[in-house]
C-alpha cells in the first residue's frame, strides 16, 4: 500500500532555495559547450565568456578538470619504492641524524617528513630506474647526505600568488 506524502509549504520552499543555481548552471553549462564547440573564439569573447561564469560562480568547460581527485603525482614504482625497507630505514636515519627537528624552521615534537635535497624523481630519471631491484642497487637513492627533517608546513610547497 503506498502513502502519498504531502510537504508543507516551509518545506518546499527549502527545497526549492537548496536547488536554486543547480538546473540552471548545468544547462547553462551544456549549451555553452554546445554553442562554442569547433569555432575559432577570440581571447576577448573568452575573457567575457570567463568573468560571466565566474559571477555565477560556475566553472568553465575547461576548468572543470580530468585529473582525478585522488591523484597524488606518483608512479607505481616511486610508490613501491617507498614502501621498501631500504627507503623506511633511509628516512629513520635522516630523522635520527636531525634529532627529529625540522631542518628549515627547527620545530620539535610535530609531524615531520623526510625531504630529498635532490627530487626523488629526479634520481629516478637520472639513473634509469625501472625496476624495484635498480633502486635497491642505486647508492644515491639511500644516501643520508641527500635527505633532511622537515616539518609538514615547511615541506608542502605553497601556491604563489
């Protein structure tokens, strides 16, 4: 037996400012695709084009991103490598040596990260690496001399302005 459901008013009235700027972005969205696709758009029509979605507080078609929200930038094999003993030892000693201090701004007793002086893909390409077995075989990757404590404010790189 089904039961007719029946909203009061208030309720629909939340309902309808929840969805307020959704329907409307999404076509709005599709027929701007739709309308530019294949033609030549000057740099001024897409400034225009840029600042009108913006005021509406919608994202351009190509603004909208393909990269997954998940992706962290890492290969299979840097991701193997770093689970290795050889690299969780390399850290361990790196920390040891810095005395668990941050290196750049000397905080104590907060999350630190080991931090490669040289990039680790940079080693990684320079040497060839494609296999967990060239790593554990690659002196530079595990040279302590190549790494230093830092805290988690201090190793994330920051957006420029």
């Amino acid at each position: 037996m089904s039961r007719a459901v029946t909203l009061s008013e208030k309720h629909k009235r939340n309902i309808s400012k929840g969805m307020r700027g959704h329907i409307k972005s999404l076509k709005h969205r599709e027929n701007l695709s739709k309308s530019l696709t294949g033609k030549q758009v000057s740099k001024e029509h897409r400034r225009h084009i840029s600042e009108a979605l913006k005021t509406k507080g919608i994202k351009p078609p190509s603004r909208l991103g393909t990269v997954p929200w998940n992706y962290r930038g890492i290969t299979p094999l840097q991701e193997g490598i770093r689970r290795m003993f050889e690299y969780r030892q390399w850290r361990s000693d790196v920390f040891t040596r810095d005395d668990f201090t941050c290196q750049k701004c000397g905080a104590r007793g907060v999350k630190i990260e080991a931090h490669h002086k040289k990039k680790f893909s940079v080693i990684l390409k320079e040497y060839e690496i494609e296999t967990i077995e060239e790593a554990r075989n690659c002196a530079e990757l595990w040279n302590i001399n190549n790494g230093e404590t830092r805290c988690i404010p201090c190793h994330r790189p920051r957006k420029k302005k």
